[in-house]
C-alpha cells in the first residue's frame, strides 16, 4: 500500500512533544490540515524564521 502523504508530513507526524522542525515551504497550513488528518488530537505552533518555518508539535 502506497503513502497517502510527503516526507515532510512524516517527519511532523514522528515528531515528540516539544519537539520542533524547521521546513522551508510557503504554506505550512496545508501540512497542518494533513497532519491534524492523520493526528486529530496533536497541536501545533508556527513560528517563522529567515530560513523557513519552525513547526513544534505542542500537544
């Protein structure tokens, strides 16, 4: 069976609590909608940098 996401959606969703990543894309709502999808109960905070955004999974 084939992966329905990205490599960047997997790295958010292994993410622990507290932990953070930094991803360079233009719109990180998109991967909080698929995250949120595939993990209903995790909360997320974006914080944006120079370099991209900082996406921590909060909860």
């Amino acid at each position: 069976m084939s992966k329905t996401y990205g490599d960047i959606t997997e790295r958010l969703l292994k993410l622990p609590v507290g932990g953070s990543c930094v991803v360079n894309v233009r719109r990180p709502d998109r991967y909080l909608k698929t995250v949120r999808k595939y993990a209903p109960a995790t909360e997320w905070r974006v914080e944006h940098l120079d370099e991209g955004k900082v996406m921590t999974r909060v909860r």
